[in-house]
C-alpha cells in the first residue's frame, strides 16, 4: 500500500510539472506590421525578444509595405479567411473600417474592459479619457486601441542643407515664396540638381504641407476620407479636395514640379532618397529629424550640414501635419475571438505594449544593455552614443526602439533623451509659434448604415482624385482649363453627399 501511495504521488508530481510545463509555453500571437522603407523590420530587433522572454509570449509578425497596408488590413478584416491575424498594428476605424466594425469585423475593446488595464492605466495617467471616447463609433464601441501621447510633438518638417543656405546668405525660411527663393537658387547654381525631393512617397510631403493651405487631403489625410477636410474655426467638415485652398496649393507644387524644383519621381526608397541628399543631387526634403545623422553620414560632401526647420507658413499659417493624443493603433479583428485563449491574447498584447515597463522598452531598450540610471539620469551605451547617425535613428535600427508601427506609449520627456540639444530647440520654436500641429478631428459616430455608405463613397471618391492630384502636380491636366472637368467627375462620385454624411454624424456639432 505504501509503495502504491508513492507511486500515486510521483505520478500526481509528473502530472502537475507537465501540466505546469504546459502553462508556462509562450502564447503565439500573429500580428501585422506596416512596414516603412525607410526603416524596414527586422526580426533580431533585441527590443522584441527580450519582451517575448518577459512575458512568455511568441510574436510572430507579419511586415507589410507601407503603401499597401490599409488594403491589405481591409481585406482581411472583410474576409476573415485562414491569413487572418491574431493582431493588427497601426490601423484604426475611419473610413470603410468603421462600417466593417460595426458590422462584426473587429472586437470591441470596452466590451471587457478589465482584460486591458495597462491600457486602462495610461489613458488615465496621460488624462485621454474624452480623445479615446470620441473615437468610439455609433454604436458606442470602440474597436481599437489607440496609441497615446502625453504631448504631441514636431518630429518632422522641411530638412534642408543648412550649410548652403549659409553660403549664400539665405535666412531659415519661414514661408512657402522662400522656399521656392532657394529651390530656384539651388537649380541656378546646379542645373542638374533636383532640389527637393521626398521620402517613400509624395505623401509625406503632403501631409506636411497642406495643412498650411488649410486642407488635409489625399492618402495621409487627418479625416482619413481622402477628399474631406477639417474646417478647424466651424468645426465642420467641407469638400478639401474642390477647395480654392487645393487649387492654390497644387497650383504652387505643380510650379514647382515644371520648373524642376521637385522630384519626379513620387514613390522611393530610402536609399534612393540618401544617395540624392548625399550627393547633392537634392538639397531639401520633408522627411524626419532622426534621419538627418544617416543622410549627412552617406555624403562625401565637406561641410554638408542638414538642418529641420519649423513649419513654413502658407495662406492658411504656420500649421504642420495634425496630430492628437491618440493615433493609430492595435485591433483584434473578430477571428481571433475563435480563439479558446482570446482573453489571455488581449491581456498579453495589453502587457506587451501598454505596460509600464513594456513602454520603457518599446523607448529606451533595456537596462544594462542599451542604457544605465545615473540617478534620474538615462545614459545611454558607448554604441548608441558614438553612432554616426544619431541616437534616435540609430536605436531604430539596432534595437527596434522607438518605432511608430509598435510603440504605443509615447512620454514627450523620455523621447527628448535620444535627440539633441538643436531638436529641442526647434520643438520650443515650434511650441512658441502656437497652434502649428492641429488636433486630428474624431470620427463620426456613424451607425452601420451610413459607415457602408461611407465607404463605397470614399472608395470611389479617392480612386478619381489620386488620379487627378497626381495628373495635376506633373501638369498633364491644366489646373485651370480642366479644373470644371475635375470638379464635376468628384461631383458625379458623390462628393456633396459625402461630405453631406460626415457633417450629418459629426460629433462636435
């Protein structure tokens, strides 16, 4: 009987060590990632294993190029097939996501608000409880977790060789006439010179710019509707895309594409954007302060010093890219809500990256690797210091520190420890000139119906008008002579209907 009792008790040990062992194997969450050419993914990033080791989780990401993740994350969010992910990083619910969403095709985020209270904690600590609540949908839900800012901050703007403007006795521009002044300076003194010229698309340099000329339109647009813009003093929204302050600003962008000023080609890659910068090929971009160290490093150039500037004012001010407190962030489309384990998934991801420690990682990297406490002083590591192209970029690259596609948290102050004493100076020029970064508008609380209408009406809108911008900028169509033309084939689309929508459910009306 003893001997029997042993054996029942080693076996009762064995099965609750497997059982134990069992537990304890990592949960494999799939996720899709945007990936950005100018800082392309990598799965050694030391960022992400030592966060899988921490919390005993396998994230198994999935990079999709940039230009093609909102299509892609849309079709999967429409089919629900088999190469549907557990996780979807950096999407949100405006445009034909928000009518998926109210339709079943993403899970409802405060529908369990205990399995995320990291997430929870940060809204609370950063006080974004109405900028999250105004991104719930009609039915009262909300689909997603954004990512959060305590301070939004102007992380990019107009980069230009610094060392040229000196030579030639020019001032830091501060309009849209004094940056055509030194593009058409710059192509004098080198004929085959392109002087600005764009990083992985035209886009980004729209997005910058536009909001000076009071609109917001095309693929990065804040209303994410393509062809709507935000009327900040009404609060409403009207036709961006027909607007007097479109014509205006593809009027001087198209000048600028005529004269030679502005480079053909629209669409890159990084390295093709570095080997005109550091070769002299161009002089000036829209692009971001942590590139600067990598472009300047590339050039064989002496002297050549690369600078950011604030934002240039235009017609309608000195305003840059809008940003909000909340941007982007995490979904979990309905088929992982299959999952026998979903609950722990959304706890894991909700530890991963809103975490207060995951976010410190997702900064900084990892204590005794990247960087050391002197006091309340970071201090970062003999590599990261001495990298030629600067700390921010280089952690970026190295570690995965500091990615907009996974960091989710973003504390203004830690951020500033990895740029330099001439970034912060630029970011209290910035903050001293007022409203230059405008809030992002909240999405209209549409109900299921008029989410669907939405979305058939953006797709088509948006296909028409990408074709008419880009025709309009390299001059194929004439901004005067075929403007009726252009204003009429939007019409027959459904642009006053849409916009007609939008204002119907806008939320600060």
């Amino acid at each position: 009987m003893k001997k029997f009792s042993a054996l029942l008790l080693v076996a009762a040990m064995l099965l609750s060590m497997c059982s134990f062992a069992a537990a304890e194997e990592p949960i494999k969450i799939s996720i899709y990632y945007s990936d950005n050419s100018t800082l392309p993914f990598r799965e050694d990033w030391r960022v992400i294993s030592y966060l899988e080791e921490k919390y005993n989780v396998d994230l198994v990401f999935e990079p999709i190029p940039m230009t093609d993740y909102g299509t892609k994350v849309t079709n999967v969010l429409t089919t629900q097939g088999d190469d549907t992910p557990d996780v979807i990083l950096g999407t949100n619910t405006v445009g034909g996501n928000a009518s998926l969403a109210l339709n079943g095709a993403a899970y409802a985020i405060n529908s369990n608000p205990d399995w995320t209270p990291n997430f929870n904690a940060r809204v609370a600590e950063f006080g974004l409880e109405e900028s999250v609540n105004m991104l719930k949908l009609g039915d009262g839900n909300l689909y997603y977790m954004p990512q959060l800012f305590d301070v939004p901050f102007y992380d990019g703007g107009l980069i230009m060789r610094q060392d040229y403007l000196e030579s030639k006795g020019f001032e830091a521009p501060k309009t849209f006439d004094d940056l055509y002044t030194i593009l058409k300076a710059y192509k004098e003194d080198y004929p085959d010179s392109i002087p600005l010229t764009s990083i992985v698309n035209i886009y980004v340099l729209q997005r910058m710019t536009m909001p000076a000329y009071g609109i917001s339109v095309g693929r990065s647009t804040s209303t994410g509707t393509r062809v709507l813009s935000w009327d900040y003093e009404n609060q409403k929204y009207f036709a961006g895309a027909l607007s007097e302050n479109y014509k205006e600003y593809i009027r001087f962008f198209s000048k600028l594409y005529q004269e030679g000023l502005l480079d053909p080609e629209f669409s890159q890659d990084d390295a093709a954007a570095t080997r005109k910068l550091a070769t002299g090929l161009s002089m000036a971009v829209y692009g971001y302060y942590d590139q600067i160290g990598g472009w300047e490093g590339a050039s064989e150039i002496e002297g050549l010093k690369l600078n950011m500037y604030p934002s240039l004012a235009g017609p309608n001010g000195a305003h840059h890219q809008p940003k909000s407190s909340v941007g982007n962030g995490i979904m979990f489309p309905a088929k992982t809500m299959q999952r026998a384990d979903f609950e722990q998934v959304v706890r894991k991801i909700d530890e991963v990256f809103f975490s207060e420690e995951a976010a410190k990682v997702w900064c900084i990297g990892i204590e005794g690797e990247t960087y050391t406490m002197d006091g309340d002083k970071i201090v970062f590591s003999d590599d990261i210091l001495n990298a030629s192209e600067g700390i921010y970029k280089y952690m970026q690259n190295a570690y995965g520190c500091g990615c907009d596609g996974t960091q989710v948290v973003w504390y203004n102050a830690r951020e500033m420890t990895k740029y330099d004493e001439n970034y912060a100076q630029i970011n209290a020029t910035v903050a001293a000139m007022g409203d230059v970064i405008q809030y992002v508008p909240a999405t209209p609380a549409f109900d299921d119906e008029a989410a669907e209408e939405a979305s058939l009406l953006q797709t088509a809108l948006a296909d028409a008008f990408f074709v008419w911008d880009d025709a309009f900028m390299r001059g194929t169509k004439e901004i005067d002579a075929d403007w009726a033309e252009y204003e009429q084939d939007l019409k027959d689309k459904g642009i006053e209907e849409f916009v007609d929508l939008y204002n119907q459910y806008n939320k600060y009306q």
